[in-house]
C-alpha cells in the first residue's frame, strides 16, 4: 500500500506542478476528501487509505494532461 501512496504522491507532484501549484483547499473540495489529511499525506507524513487513493487516483486521471 505504501508504494501506491508514493505513486499517487507522484502523480499529485505532477499535476500541481503542470497546473501553476493550485490550491490545495480547492483541490481536496473537487476529489471530495479531508484537507488536513491530504496535506499531511502529501508530505509524506501519513499514508491514505484505498478509498481515499481511489479518489485522488480518479480525479488526477481525469486532470493530468500527457
């Protein structure tokens, strides 16, 4: 599970990055999970759970360009 994390940490790097570093608060409201829990999880402080991967993996599929 926790190489999934790093993938998806990857991936989430990728699209802040491609998109001019958008709010987090906004982003987390669009994947319709915690705010607190994703930042702590972006920086590598905790790892997400399967459901909440499926949503960040989902919303960044749909979002990430190339």
């Amino acid at each position: 599970m926790q190489d999934r994390n790093n993938r998806v940490r990857d991936m989430y790097s990728k699209f802040h990055e491609q998109y001019y570093a958008p709010q987090m608060k906004l982003i987390t409201k669009k994947m319709g999970v915690d705010y607190s829990h994703f930042a702590k999880w972006r920086a590598g402080k905790l790892d997400l759970t399967d459901n909440t991967l499926n949503k960040v993996e989902r919303f960044l599929e749909e979002n990430l360009k190339g």
